[in-house]
C-alpha cells in the first residue's frame, strides 16, 4: 500500500512508536488498541500498519530499542581501574540511564508477559547480556579480593533489582537529587557485595 501524498515516515514513525510507549506505560500493553496510538498520532488506524506490523511487533521494537541503547549507553561507560571502580560506575549509570527513560523501563519490565515466545527469548538474551556485564565486575571483583559474594548470579540479580527501583519512587524535585540518590545507592551496593 502506498503512503498518502504529504505523509513524511521519518516523522510519522517515530511519533507512533512514542504514542505506543507512552499508552502501554500508561494504561498497559493489553489495554492499549491501534485505533488508540493512530488518534494519539492523528492518523488513520490503517496508516500504522505502514509503521508496524501489529501491535506485538511495536511492543517487541520498543523493548528491543530499549536494551540496545541500554547496552551501547554502557558500552561507551568509563569503567575505572578496578572492579571496584566498575562497579560504582555499574551503579551510577544504571540509575542515570534508567531515570531518563521510566516509560521505556516500565514497559521492558512490565511487559515481558505480553510478548511472544520468540520476542521474549530475544529480549531475554540482550538481558542475559546485561546481567552479564554486572556478573564479570562481580567476578572479577571477587577474584581480585575486593568484594565478598557467596553467589554471584543472585547478587547480580539483586543489585540490578535494586538499582531499577529507585524508578518506583524516585520524583524530580523531591527530598533528594538524582546525584545524591545515586551516592546512597552506591554506599548500598557497596555494603550488599562486602567491598
């Protein structure tokens, strides 16, 4: 099918994809209908399948967008010297990274029950990556002496947890600073892994 004369896709798709993660952050993925990201966009329901093919492969773009941009963000991190020094920068970013994007974080935490098997297997895989990346710091932490962890798979697990939910809570403007936020997490982490 043939875009309209005047439709211009390198405008229209990214304002469907913001309209899908604001509406699935808002009232939740199951809830959300195409007719209701088409009006939010201002076009026909018909129109967004030029964008998407369904509603399933929309919410599997914007969690997929999500991770990478989460990996490549960390990627580019500066990590220290030591595993010590990864780790707190670990923290710090993952709480940047994240109070940036709560639309984005909801959705990729909150909506992994709606995807399909094939889609949840792939976003699992780059979360798998992730965790990873927090698992080599720990490790390498604890072979060099300064961190004391019995498990490093479950504290992964938990600091990552941890971390993501200063997202449930934290308000711009309230009692503490993303800054000061971020310097009592890291006292926390760094209590939770003996260091």
């Amino acid at each position: 099918m043939a875009r309209k004369t005047g439709s211009h896709s390198e405008i229209t798709g990214p304002r469907v994809r913001a309209a899908a993660l604001t509406l699935f952050a808002q009232h939740g993925f199951a809830a959300v209908s195409m007719r209701q990201i088409a009006r939010e966009v201002g076009v026909q329901a018909g129109a967004l399948y030029l964008y998407t093919k369904d509603k399933q492969s929309l919410l599997f773009d914007l969690m997929r967008t999500h991770m990478d941009e989460l990996l490549a963000a960390w990627a580019d991190e500066p990590k220290g010297q030591s595993a010590l020094d990864a780790l707190q920068a670990f923290s710090r970013f993952h709480i940047r990274f994240h109070l940036e994007r709560p639309e984005a974080v909801f959705i990729a935490y909150m909506e992994l029950r709606n995807l399909t098997d094939e889609n949840f297997a792939a976003i699992e895989a780059l979360r798998r990556q992730y965790e990873g990346e927090l698992e080599a710091i720990l490790r390498a932490g604890q072979d060099a002496g300064e961190l004391d962890l019995s498990d490093i798979r479950l504290s992964s697990m938990a600091i990552i947890a941890m971390l993501t939910g200063v997202n449930t809570w934290y308000r711009e403007g309230g009692r503490l600073s993303r800054e000061a936020v971020a310097d009592r997490y890291w006292d926390m982490v760094r209590g939770a892994v003996g260091a």
